[in-house]
C-alpha cells in the first residue's frame, strides 16, 4: 500500500525541501530552474516515502487564472515526479489522488502544464486539454502563450469553462505556465 504524506510547505523542515528538490532535478534530468522550484512552493506537497528515501513529490499551489470574465481561484499542480527506478507502481497516482482531493475541497479549478510524456496520464485521471487560446497577464499586458496551447490541461469543477474559449494566467517568473 502506497502511503502519501501531504503537508504544507510551512510545515516541511529544510531536509524534506532539499530532498524534494534533488529529486525533481533528478526527475527533470538537471531541467529545473530556481524558477521551476519556487513555483512548486506555498502550497501542499504531496510525498511519497520508501523508508527514509523520498521516491515521489507533487504539489499545488493557487493561481489565479482568468476565463469567461472571472478570476477563478486555481489549484495549479507543480512539480509532479517520480524517481525513476520507482516508477509504475503507483506513486504518481496516489499523489495526484491526494492533491486532487485539495483541488476539490478548496478550488474553482485545478489546472496543470502537461509534458509530452505525462498527457495520457492525466487525461486518465480525468483532467481536460485546453482547447482554446493561452495568454498570461504580465507587466505589460496580456500576451499570447501559443507555445503552451496543448499542454494546458484543466480539472473542470463548478466553475463554468468553455473549453474552446481564453484561458489566461498570473503573471511568475521563468515559464508562465
């Protein structure tokens, strides 16, 4: 049985976030910018333990994303890894089950930035490809993020969404999305 530790980052001591990080960079084959790992931070975490080894993170955190003339309150998921050796077991699941479960409980919307790899993965679970058009709202204006069209994928709950529609997210720092 897969046991998954969820717990704000306020309450994950500086071993735990280290641990987090080399194992996403891991993960991510030395892909993952000071950018990439403050995005994953400020929200719930969601790990997964083999004895005293970290072998899976995942988090989600809120952005604000605008659609349909509403700003929705989004659980945007982060960070989503599993080490290797350890993969096609079940973690993955089991933490996107966790963080799912957040998104549900305290979100208008829950949304992620798929890779290739991951898509089906998800689209399993239930999460939806973005249709329409990408933008983010930055410093000077709303700009057009087409390079990011297909990987958007959206876990649709109360809010209404037009899934062929604008989508558009907070301005960060490194990727948008």
């Amino acid at each position: 049985m897969t046991e998954v530790h969820t717990a704000h980052t306020a309450d994950l001591d500086a071993g735990v976030l280290k641990a987090a990080r080399a194992l996403l960079e891991e993960v991510f084959d030395g892909d993952l910018s000071d950018e990439d790992w403050d995005h994953t931070l400020g929200g719930i975490h969601a790990l997964v333990w083999e004895g005293a080894e970290l072998v899976g993170h995942a988090a989600v955190v809120q952005r604000r994303l605008l659609h349909g003339g509403r700003a929705l309150r989004t659980g945007y998921v982060e960070g989503v890894g599993v080490r290797a050796d350890r993969r096609r077991r079940g973690y993955g699941a089991a933490m996107m089950a966790a963080l799912e479960r957040v998104v549900c409980g305290a979100y208008d919307l829950g949304a992620l930035s798929a890779s290739d790899m991951a898509v089906n993965f998800y689209v399993a679970r239930g999460w939806k490809q973005w249709q329409g058009s990408t933008w983010t709202l930055t410093p000077m204006g709303v700009v057009r993020t087409d390079e990011e069209d297909e990987g958007v994928h959206v876990y649709p709950l109360a809010a209404p969404l037009d899934l062929t529609g604008d989508l558009t997210c907070d301005w960060r720092d490194g990727d948008v999305w």
